[in-house]
C-alpha cells in the first residue's frame, strides 16, 4: 500500500519544477474531470488519462488517508461522497493531496492539518441554517440560543 511519503517523493523526483501551477500538474497527472460541453448539454465527465504512476499512487494513498479519523481529508471525502459518489470523492482527495504536495514542494514548508471541523468552521452561519432546516423539515420546532 502506497503511503503519503511514497507519493511525495515520487513527485518530487519525476516532476522537479516542471509546472507552472498547480492546476497544470493536476490535469497532467489525471485527476480532473473533463469539461466536455456543447449548447448547455453536459456530456462527459470521466478524468482524464494521465500519468499512471502518479494516479495510482495518489488515490491508493488517498483510500488510505480518507479511512484516518479526524482529517480534513476524510472530512472533504465524506462531503463529497455523497453527493458525487466514493469515486469522484476519492479522486477529488487525490487532487487535494496533490495540491499539497506541490506547494509544500515549491515553498519548502509542512504539512499542516486542517482537521475534521474545517467545513463547520468555513462557514458556521451556513452550517446552523442547514441543520435547522433539516431538523424542521423531520418535524421538530427548532430554537437556536447561543451556549453560555
């Protein structure tokens, strides 16, 4: 099983300083979808073919990543699966390490977590409205008081 540090050394040594940025070495690497659109007709969203090696690491890394409780990562896979489905998820977290790596490649910092609360905290207002509303639409009378 491929690990995060397997992954970032094999970008590392076969990318240098190659792109630009980072939405170049993605859409090398494969893992955005395609943007195949005509007279407001979607028809294909399947990733494109990239580099084998590094897809494959990525997404068998991100499996890994996604099933560590307490991560942003897992956080943003469990958003996004069930809306697009456990593959898109699992490839947008392979997007997301990605973009990581690159920039912890380019400026020479760590890694920083985030955390399981990230979306909660992005936007709490947001959070409480679509709470309330899911609650009120099972039927309960909700009244929001700030804690003590």
């Amino acid at each position: 099983m491929a690990t995060i540090e397997q992954a970032i050394s094999a970008v590392e040594t076969e990318l240098g300083t190659r792109f630009p940025t980072v939405g170049h070495l993605i859409s090398w690497a494969g893992l955005c979808p395609r943007n195949d659109e005509s007279a407001g007709k979607r028809r294909s969203t399947r990733v494109r073919k990239g580099a084998p090696w590094l897809k494959t690491t990525l997404v068998q890394a991100a499996w890994a990543a996604v099933r560590t409780k307490g991560t942003y990562l897992r956080a943003q896979f469990l958003r996004l699966k069930g809306r697009r489905g456990p593959k898109k998820a699992i490839l947008a977290v392979a997007a997301s390490m990605l973009t990581a790596m690159y920039y912890m490649l380019r400026d020479g910092v760590d890694y920083r977590e985030l955390g399981d609360n990230y979306f909660d905290r992005l936007d709490e207002r947001k959070t409480v409205t679509r709470l309330t509303r899911r609650l009120e639409q099972l039927g309960y009378a909700v009244e929001l008081k700030p804690a003590a």
